[in-house]
C-alpha cells in the first residue's frame, strides 16, 4: 500500500496525483449512504476543504459497514484520485479501500449541522472540528507564524520575558498573584503573573536595538466585555533610537504584512469568513482597503473636538465626552466605524489616562502615545515612546506612586547608555478577531480563560 499522504497537498497539486492511488486519514464530516454507493466527506485537518470519497457496494467488501459509520469517526482510505470539473469540488476520491479507525457514536456533540457558538464554546474540546473554529485555529497559527516572519526578516531578535513577575508594568493592578500554598514566599516577596513583557523588553532593546517579546499575558479586569480575556497573548516590539512616528509606522506595517500573508496563505479560510461570519460579506474588501491605504494619525485633542461635533450634531453616547477622559470604546467605534471607517492612530493622550512610563511632550500635560483603533475592535494596539529622561520619569513615578525601589533596575536602562525608544503591544487574540470578523474572543482562543470561565 502507498504512504498516506495529506488532504493539502492533494488540493494544493491536483495535476501529481489525478488518477493517481491516494491513501488518507481523516474524520467524517458526512456520511450520504445511498442504496449501492455513497458519499464520505473527511477532513484531515491540513485544509479547510473537506475531500470527498466515493464508495460503491461493488467495490467494497465492508459496504454495508461503511454505510453506518457516524459522523466524527476516523477512517482511513484508499482510492483513486479524480479530476470531476466541478468548481466547488474539482477532485474526490473513488475509493478501493476503506476501514474505520475510530468509531463515533450517534451522540456525537457536533452533527452537520449550525452549532450556536455559545453551544460550541461548552464543548471547546470538539468545536475544532467544525468548519468555523478549523478556520480560526489555522488562521491563529498562521498570524503567529507573519508576526515571526515580519520581525524576523527585520532583523527583530525574539525575547522571552518572564511570565512570573514582581512588578506590574501597566501600574493598573490587574494582576493574579502567583503563591505556594502553605509555604512561606517562595521567590521571598510577592510575584504575581505578567500583565506585560514591556520593562523588560526595554532592557533588551538597550542591547540588540530591536527586539519583541511574543507571549502569555495576564490580567484580572473584571470586564465582560467581549474583547478582554484574562489570558491572552501579547506581541511587544521594542525598537532603540526611535520615536513615535517610528513605532507607528512599524505597527502600520505589521498590520498590512498579517493581512497579505493571510491573504497569500489562507485564502479559503479567508473566504469562508467572508461568506459564513462577516454579515456584510465584505471583510475581504475592508482588509484589501487597509492594506492598501494610509492609517490617519489623529492627535486625542482633535479626537475630541470630532466626538464633540458628533454630540452637537445629535450623536448620543453613554459616556461623557471632554478633554481628559479615556475614551470609551463607543467612542473609539465612532470614530473607526463611523466616522473614519478605517483604522486609526489616535495619539498624545492626556498623561493622566496613561502609564507611567510614556513620554512626556512638551506641553506638560500630553504624553507621546499611540492606540491603533480598528473597525468592529476598538483599540488593537496600544504604544508610546518610552520618556528616557531620568529625572523627568523619576518625577513623574513619585507624582503617581510608582515605587522606584522596586523598578531601580529599569531606571539603570536610563542611567546606561539610555537613549530614546519607543514600541507598542498588540493583542494577538484582537488581531485574530478583526482578521476573522469572529466578534467575541472567546471564539478565538482555544481554551478560554474570562472570569467564572477555566474549564478544559
Ligand atoms: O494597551 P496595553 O495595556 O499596553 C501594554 O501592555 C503596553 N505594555 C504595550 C507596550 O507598549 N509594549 O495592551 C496592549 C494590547 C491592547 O491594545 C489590546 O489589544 C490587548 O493588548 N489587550 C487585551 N487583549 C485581550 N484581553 C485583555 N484583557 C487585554 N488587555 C489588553
Ligand atoms: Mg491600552
């Protein structure tokens, strides 16, 4: 017998294999038993399409076997490959050989059918087998795969920051404390897991100019929404010698670079997207837009001014508009779904709002930011361009009660060598969403974590 081989490749080139023998292992999607024939459609997970195979009593001894065998089982085939000129199906399998693997059971949580996505996330240990979470899952680990491949062809080196920690990089105290019951501290003071591999990844670009960090991250906000997990993973590009108009234009960049590969790489899942998830049937359009226009920088002040025009003009929002607020995510979709329709740097946030760590501007009362906004998101990614100035961020640690004891390590970076830099985080699991047009996080990350949520 030939050596199996997989789904992908017999797609990807048909022309080697057509009346060729094929052997594959796969899981039945559908099994459609006629009197004397049938029809198997199998996935075997590396592609999305499934390959159909052909089964007829004449061929087979186990005919009336395979008729029976359910939805979800494993199998195993063997057949010739033929060309059927159809477009939505252009090769199938007629099979001389066929054996069942793994039987399935008619209880089967995922049948042929819509599954809701709240049924699917009780079973998130079968929902990859449905044609929506196939798509995602391939398509994380391709995003995963750009990301590298964006940073690496630049030269970026790849550090891993700790995922246990002692300080809170954000200063927002959203952190799980990490403990060993019953025992004194076991790294002799309080640690809890990061919610940022910022700090460090600013040591290392101290060294290597550009750097960024790809991993877990942690955070205990109590927001439902359905873009915050408290698990999720953060990409965070550090770059030496650069400023703000620097980091933006690495993360336009990176945007368009994930969107192409995507768009080279995963085409199917692409299209199915853009047929079964995005109601408007226009993601693909909108992501070929982005990828080829200009992301407008927009100053927070000016931001303002446009929500408070929308206001005067009969726009209603829940939250308060005026200078010096967060913006709140129904302010941001004004601006990108309404207003802009496109993704947007809005940048120098009143230094209230922000962290510690971000750059000063010179008006005193704006730091050097920047939040990339996306339609249907809100905030993607947030940067800044780090204040280098010692004296400047030691003033403004005492102004909000960031102990510099704690982060005297990370003041060294300013008193050796310091020079100015910037970089940004970027929401993996975010990224997946606006490129899948899958609107609740939960559904694009395999085993979720969200608060009341940690099972599997
Ligand atoms: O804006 P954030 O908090 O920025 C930082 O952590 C900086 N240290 C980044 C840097 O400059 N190196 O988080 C960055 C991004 C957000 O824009 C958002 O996309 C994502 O991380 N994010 C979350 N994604 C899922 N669930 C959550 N709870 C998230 N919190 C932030
Ligand atoms: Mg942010």
């Amino acid at each position: 017998m030939m050596d199996k081989t997989v789904v992908r490749e017999l797609f990807r080139n048909k022309e080697k294999y057509v009346d060729q023998e094929v052997a594959i292992n796969g899981w039945i999607r559908t099994n459609r038993a006629q009197k004397s024939f049938g029809f198997l459609n199998v996935n075997d997970g590396t592609f999305f399409e499934n390959i159909q195979i052909v089964y007829a009593e004449a061929q087979l001894a186990n005919f009336k076997d395979v008729q029976k065998y359910g939805v979800g089982a494993a199998v195993s085939a063997v057949g010739r490959l033929v060309a059927t000129g159809k477009a939505a199906q252009p090769i199938e399998i007629q099979a001389t050989h066929l054996e069942l693997i793994g039987a399935c059971p008619e209880n089967f949580p995922i049948q042929p059918k819509r599954h809701t996505r709240e049924f699917l996330r009780d079973v998130a240990h079968l929902r990859p087998r449905t044609n929506l979470f196939s798509a995602v899952f391939r398509v994380r680990s391709l995003v995963a795969h750009a990301i590298h491949s964006f940073f690496q062809e630049q030269h970026f080196v790849y550090v891993h920051t700790p995922i246990i920690t002692a300080s809170d990089g954000e200063g927002a105290g959203e952190m799980f404390n990490v403990t060993t019951p019953g025992k004194e501290a076991f790294f002799g003071q309080p640690v809890n897991l990061t919610v940022t591999g910022q700090l460090q990844g600013e040591a290392f670009a101290m060294a290597f100019h550009n750097i960024y960090t790809f991993g877990p991250t942690f955070r205990a906000e109590h927001s439902h929404t359905t873009r915050h997990a408290a698990e999720f993973w953060m990409i965070e590009p550090e770059i030496a010698f650069a400023d703000l108009a620097a980091n933006m234009a690495l993360a336009e960049d990176m945007v368009k670079y994930i969107i192409d590969y995507l768009f080279k790489h995963a085409p199917e899942e692409m299209a199915f997207f853009n047929q079964w998830v995005d109601e408007t049937h226009t993601l693909i359009e909108r992501l070929t837009l982005v990828k080829d226009s200009q992301f407008k920088r927009l100053p927070y002040t000016e931001a303002i001014e446009l929500l408070l025009e929308a206001v005067a003009a009969g726009k209603q929002f829940e939250n308060n508009v005026e200078w010096g607020i967060d913006l709140a995510t129904e302010h941001e979709r004004y601006l990108t779904d309404d207003h802009f329709k496109a993704p947007i740097f809005v940048t120098d946030y009143p230094k209230d709002i922000k962290a510690f760590y971000m750059r000063l501007n010179d008006d005193g009362k704006t730091v050097a930011a920047m939040d990339m906004l996306v339609p249907g998101i809100g905030e993607l990614i947030g940067g800044s361009q780090r204040e280098e100035r010692l004296d400047v961020l030691e003033q403004r640690m005492d102004d909000i009660g960031v102990p510099k004891d704690e982060l005297d390590w990370y003041l060294d970076l300013r008193r050796y060598g310091g020079v100015k830099h910037a970089g940004f985080g970027l929401g993996f699991e975010r990224m997946i969403m606006y490129v899948t047009g899958v609107e609740n996080i939960r559904d694009v990350i395999p085993f979720p974590r969200t608060p009341n949520n940690a099972k599997f």
